[in-house]
C-alpha cells in the first residue's frame, strides 16, 4: 500500500486517480450531463490504464520469461478490452469495430510517429533491432487481409449474406488467435534471440511484490469496468454536443483514451535512446488488439452480446488499416530512425483525423 | 522403358499411373457418376504432372543452358496449361480464370509457405538468394497491374463496353509476354550470375536419354489432355454434390491438382535446405503462369475457343492475387527464413480458402 | 545574351523556339485549326521549358545552397505549374487534374524507367544513394494516401457532400505543404549528409551570370503561359480530331510536353553513369509536383479560378498513382539497377497509356 501510494506521488498521470470517485458521483447526481460525464470519464480511465499497465508488467516480472510474456502479452491491452466489452454489452457494435480499427491505426501511426519525432528531436540518428518490427508488421499485414477479404469477395450488389459473414467471422477469429498463439512460440520460444532488444521491460521501475499487483491488477480492472460504462453511454450524446462525428469520436478519441498509458511508455523510451523499447510497445500492442483482442471480442460477443459480432468493418477504416500498416512497415524497414520518419507517420494520421472530424456524419 | 519402370518403382507418386486406364474405363461405363469421375481423375492428373515435370528436365538437361532454360520456362506449367485448354475449348471461362488465378495464389502462398514451413521445422534458419526472389515478385506484381487496370479505370456504372475489354485484353496479352520473354533474357543470359544457386537443377535425379524423354513428353501430354477433358467435363457437378462453390473448386482444387508435381519437388528440396529450388520452384511457376499460360490462353482463345476470352478478372481474383504477391514480397525480402514466415503465408492461404469455401455461389 | 545564343546554338532541342513566334502568328491567322494549334503549342513549350529549367538552376547556383536548393525545389516544375494556372483559370479542373496526376506517373515510371534502360545498357550495374529514393517514395504515398482517403471514406450511395470534400481538401492541401517543406528541412539542412550524390546538381554546364539568368526566367515564364494558354484552348479539340480520349491527353501527352525538359538531363545523366543524378530529378519531380504544385493550385483556385477545385481525383487516376508508387518504391529499394528494372517501369507505363488510349470517352 505503501509502495502504490509512493508510485502515485511520484508519477502526476496518477493524480487524475482523483476523478474516479468524481465520475461515480456524478453519474448519481447529474446522469443526464452526458458531456460533463464523457469528460470525468476520460479523466478517469486514463490513470487506471497506467496502473493497469503497471500491475501487468509487475506480475509479468515476477512470474519468469516464459509466463511473464505470455501475461504482458495477453493482458497489455486489458484497458481497450475493458471498454470494448462493456460497448459489446450495451450492444454498440459500432463503436467497438471503430475503438479496435483507431486502436490499431492510433498504435502504429501516432504512437510511433510521436516515438520517432521525440525521439529524433533528441538523437541524429536512432537505430532498432527491425526483425521484430518487420514480424508485427507482417503480423498487422494478414490482420488487414483477414478484415479485407470477406468485403472484396463479397459483390457488392448482392444482399451480403449475414450467415457467410458471421461463420466466416468466427473462423477468421479463430485463425488469428492460432497464428498469434504461434507468433508467441516463435518470438518468446524458438527464435527469441533475434527479437532481442526489442523485448527488454522497462528497467528503472522496481515491479511491486505479488500480492500488490495481483490485488491491483483485479480491484482497477473492476474500476476501469464501471468507468467504461459511464464512457461508453455518454460518448454518443456527448460527441453530438461537442460537434465530433461519431467515426472521428471511436476512432480518434477512444483510441487516444486508452493506449495512453501505453503512450507514456513509448514516449519516455523514445527520449531515452530506447526505440526498440518505444518499436515494441506501438507495433506490438497494434497487433495484439488486431490478432487477439478483436478475435476474443468476436468469440465473447457469442456469451455476452445481445447478437453475434462479425469482423466486417466499414470499408474505410479497412482501407485505413491497410494505410497505416504499409506506412509502418516502410518507415520502420530500415531499421533506423530520424525525425522527419516521425512527421511523416504522423502526417499520415493527421490525414486521417481531418478526414474523420470533416465527415458528414450519414456517411460513416 | 527400363529407366521409365524403374523410375515408377521408386517414386510412390507414379503408382497412381494405375487410375489413368481406369478413369477412361470409368467414363465409359458410369458417364454419369460425376463425382466419381472427378476424384479418378484427380487421382490420374497428378502422376501425369510429375512424369511430364521430370520428361520436361530431362530434355532441357540434355538442350544446353540456353534452349533447355528456355524449355523448361515454357513447359514448366504444361499440365496447367493443358487442363486450361480442356477448359478454354468447352468454353468453361470462369473456370479458366479461376484456375489461372488460383494456381498463382496456390504457388505463392500455398507451396512458397510450406516449403518455408517444411525447411524450417528441420532447419533454424534458410538463407536463399533474394534477387531471384524479388524478380519474380516484381513480374507478379506487373502481371496483377495489367489485371488490375482495366477494372479501375471502368466505371461501375456505365455498361462495361466489350470491345474495350477485349481490345485491351489483346494488347497486355502481348506486353506480358515480351515482359516474359525480356525477364528470361535477363536472367538466363546478360545477368545470369546475379541468380547463380536460384536455377541449379536437381541434382541427384539422373536425367532420362533424350529419345526417351521426347517420347514420354508428347505421350503424357496426350494423356493429360484426355483426363483433362473428363476432368474439366465432371468438375463443376462434382463440386455441386460435394458441397463445395465453383469458386472453391476453380481456385483451391484444381490449382492443388496441377500443381502436385512442382509442390513434391519444392517440398523435397526445401527439407534438404536447398530453398533457393524451392523459392525458384515456387515464384518462377507463379510468375510464368501470369505471364506466359494467361496471355498465351487469351491468344489461344481466338483461334480454339467459342469466343475470344478477355483478361477481366473477378474483383475477389485480383485482390487476391494482389495480397498472395504483396504477402510473398515481405516474406522473401530478406533471403532468410524461419518457420514462422510459412506459417504467415500458409494462414493467408488459410484465410482466402476459408472465404471461397463458405461464399455463398451468386455472389462470386 | 551572347551566351544565351551559345547555349541555343549547342543546344538543338532549343532551336524548337522558333515554334514560339509561329504559334502566336498561327492563333492570330487560323484560330479554328485547333489540331494545327495544338502541335505548335507542343512544339513551343518543349524548348521553352529547357530554357526554364537551365535558367532557374543558375540562380539557384549563384545564390548558394540553401536558397538554391529552395529555388529548385520551388520553381523546379514551374512549366508544370504555368500549364495548370492556364488550365485552372480556364476552368477546366478536369484537365487540371490529369496532368497532375499524369505527372507523377509519367517521372516516376517513364522517366525513371527510361533512365534505368538507357543507362542499363551501357553499365552493367549500376548505384544509386537510396535514401534520397525512399525518401521521395514515402513522400509520394503520403500525397497518394491524401488523395485517395476522401474518395475511400465517403460512401458511394450517399451523394458526396461537396462542403466536405472542399474543406477536406483545403486541409490536406496545407498538411501537403506543410510536409513539403519539412522534407527540405530535412534534406537539405538537418540530415543533408544522408542524401550525398543524389544532390549533385549538372556540372559541366557553365552557370549563366544571375542578371541573365533572372531576366531568362521572367521572360521565358510569361511565353509559356501565353503558349500554354493556346495549348489549354486547343487540346481538347485536337484530341478529338486526332483520335485520342481527353484521359489519355491529359495523362499521357500533357505530362510528357511538360517534363520533356527534366527528361533530358535524367537521360543524360543515366547515360554518364551518375544514376544519383536521374533517381533525384525523377523521383523529385513526381514528389514535388504532388506536395507542392497540386497543393498550391488548390489554394490558387480560390483566388483565380472560377469556383475552388478540390483534391478528388478520379478513381482511376488514384490507382494509377498508387501503383506507380509502389513500382518505383520496388525497383528504388535496392539502390542498384540493371536494365530490366527500367523494363518493369516502362511496362506498367505502357498497361497505364495503353489502358487510357483505348478507354471509351464516357467511362473516365
């Protein structure tokens, strides 16, 4: 208790712990301000993903290699899983499928982008370990494949079948679980030292005991539960209101929310010369959400959803997706890094954010 | 004929020769049996393919360099070429262009990935010359442009003008050939070292004596043609009452059927770390296949089809093709490879055969 | 003025400045012979725009590096940007568009392609810095990702709101420029090591004195855009009458009038083995002209044009763009090339001319 409330002292993210009783009073005195409680959720959830993050890679650190990359490796988006499942529950397909694609394009474009500007400003040149970027890149490149399949085949004038798009969502769900499964063996396993580098965890940190993280890592996930739900009712109302399209709302803004504390890593990394650190966290988070978090989402929706959830996606977050992926994989091909690699993935995802802010909302 | 027995006796494969009396025997006594006819024949195509591999080798082994690298890139896919023809004159067009693009797709990722899957479980890591590879990648690439293109550019609202696809079909049939022609060019006579360990030839394998060779190449090709025939005839309603789509059949089933020969080589080679073979094997049938057997068929179909047969391709096809050379590109950029890189090709595979099996038959 | 008429006399592309007096003489006596009028123009502007070329680069040489390197980045396609204005006052948008995007297609395929072959056949093999290359392939994705996004997020069905794709273009128009101008800061300050030898810059051509010089540029700028303003007349009319589509003027005939200039020296280069050279006027071109002429002329159209001209180009034209990149980013990426590299270039060039040359009119 001792040791979280030093963390919390040291580290002013933790501050903001403040507005999660806030938003709970809130949410009983004032449950029609859907703005103010968009706002205190945001607020909210953006330290309980620090702590999240933290409690992970502490258990991580004290349960070996082996398990511990296993742990970081399922749990490492546990933040975005939290609030997508409490969207699939409320039946908001919509918005899940938006917060997964701007995830994934958030994760390799911003939050590399920013890595490799940060970073650049700092240091002429900066090298990183590219065999690992190059994986979660190919990795990214079948996800895509895997979303963009089941719209090119389909005609576009036939009634698109619901029942081939739902079996062929379950068995896509089941093919990316399997391949992620087996990118594990490969990069933790069989061929872990050509990743090395790229793994590392962040030294400097002390991971707290056991019994902290463990009793941390299910009291936050039960608060990022009940604050997602908050999030998740409001952030329609409160995006009309605010004058944000609901496309630029689950992609930019949900995306942003919840890599933050992910962001905070890589950035800090990126200014310490450790970019295969800063490489690993962006690309690898960006696959995780794409090969696992978004398959498990498609099986939960068949236990917890109102209705199955397939893996069609409006065509241009595909297209998006398929950007993103590209301009990661030749941007981070070389193996080295300056800063304008930065400006130009960042450029990239300014296009996008534009585009998705303009949008008249009938055409997401 | 002692070399052809004993060559029977030891390859396994040889010993389905026996279902090529019985097919004919079949067609017959059951012309109705589609589903029968069509799995004998099957099983009588793929020992064919392989003698007439080996008669192709033979001949070109005993020509030269020049005239024998010649030969063997325009016979290389001569079983595909002679069911595509069996097709071409039944006026089967879709199952043409299925089994054109389905036999690219197959090659680069289907026997590309488990060559890379096979090699590596034996092997940690396989090293192969990339210059070859990327050639092959990059005529893929401008064959799925020329594929691609028409498409494009014609809107989808106004009529599709016939003669446009037809006349443009005629022209990049010529421009893929020369293409063709000026890449053997390239890499069997002004840069030939640039791909030394690329070509290579199987060793090991005595050649057969030339007469023999000639003999067997033109008696097998009139057999293939044969069982093509009761082949191309039985498909379509054998795939019917195995409950599999035309597309499936087009694109998984006969691309498997006449690639059998080429994938036992490439398979063999890649256990005995000899991946340039298999890469070669590989990428070089994709590559001749898209730019000699398509174009060849197009000109073909003015003189043997019922009608001229265009280059326009079901949108599904080239994007298919588009990622299968996209896929194989990153996987073989770097000249080494592990078993995880087949797994990735292997699961693209995966996804695009899935998608076929389950599309409902309209909307193809 | 002595040496002015020097460099004409060994220059013989330069004695096609006597098309400039006749075109002028020809709109005054037969200003309905639209096809007499459009050859003419051709025949005025290809001189006229090696004049440009040569005078700008002796500013830039006389007013040292920095500011040079600007005025060469800036005025380097001022032929291209003088033909638009005249195009763009005109109101014709459409034809605004085809020769910016036939630009790019032309120098990063034709251009460069022809410079691969022409040096390929007198070296072996040749290298290039490709750093430079990729630089200016990244760049063109971006402008590419910017110019298909909004045709990629609106949907087909709803009718495109045209406030949104007119503000979105305005946007994308400053991130363009904005881009543009960070590349040089990078490139010719921060990081101007890196691009070693793809600098460079024509030695062996003796600089013109600046008040020459300056004079030439003034001078010859305002005759191109009276010659173009009779090419933009003509054009459409010519095309008709000799049996051309207005995609194929546009794209094709345009784009080739306008960087005949830029060709030459490429060639040249390429043929004295300094491939730097040809990459850099190539590759920089196509980058230019898609983050700084389009751009610009989008924000000129709001002051001289008609009505604004947005950023949506026909789909097409996008994929065209796209492939291009691809195909240069492919042949660039080794920084070596042979002849057949050039081979595939010119291949997809002529898929994209043949493709537009037999489009029926209505369907572009």
């Amino acid at each position: 208790m001792k040791l979280l409330l030093k963390e919390i002292r040291h580290n002013p993210l933790l501050w903001l712990l403040v507005f999660v009783p806030v938003v709970f009073a809130a949410e009983q005195l004032k449950p029609e301000s859907h703005t103010l409680l968009f706002v205190l959720s945001v607020l909210a959830i953006v330290p309980l993903a620090a702590l999240l993050s933290h409690a992970t890679e502490s258990v991580a650190a004290k349960t070996g290699d082996a398990v511990g990359g296993l742990l970081n490796a399922t749990l490492g988006n546990l933040t975005e899983l939290v609030i997508a499942i409490a969207a699939l529950r409320a039946g908001q397909y919509m918005l899940v499928k938006a917060s997964i694609a701007g995830a994934i394009v958030t994760n390799t474009l911003f939050m590399l982008g920013a890595s490799f500007l940060l970073g650049g400003l700092k240091f002429r040149l900066q090298e990183f370990n590219r065999v690992g970027a190059r994986m979660q890149a190919a990795l990214l490149f079948l996800a895509t494949v895997a979303l963009l399949i089941p719209s090119a085949v389909s005609n576009a004038d036939a009634a698109a079948s619901a029942a081939f798009t739902r079996s062929l969502s379950l068995g896509l769900a089941v093919l990316l679980i399997l391949t992620y499964g087996l990118s594990m063996l490969f990069s933790l396993k069989t061929h872990r030292e050509l990743f090395a580098g790229a793994e590392g965890g962040e030294e400097g940190e002390t991971p707290w005991p056991i019994v902290l993280a463990l009793a941390t890592l299910a009291a936050v996930t039960v608060l990022v539960a009940l604050v997602s739900e908050v999030f998740v009712e409001s952030v329609q109302k409160a995006a009309e209101s605010l004058g944000m399209t609901p496309a630029f709302v689950g992609f930019i803004v949900v995306a942003l929310v919840g890599a933050a504390a992910e962001m905070a890593s890589a950035f800090s990394a990126a200014r310490k010369n450790r970019l295969d650190l800063s490489v690993g966290i962006a690309m690898g988070s960006a696959s995780q959400i794409a090969l696992f978090v978004a398959p498990v989402l498609v099986l939960l929706s068949y236990v917890i959803g109102p209705a199955p959830m397939d893996l069609q996606f409006w065509p241009g977050a595909v297209v998006m997706m398929l950007i993103a992926t590209i301009a990661a994989s030749m941007v981070t091909n070389s193996g080295r890094s300056a800063w304008f690699g930065g400006v130009l993935l960042l450029m990239v995802y300014a296009i996008f954010a534009m585009t998705l802010y303009l949008l008249p909302p009938q055409a997401s």
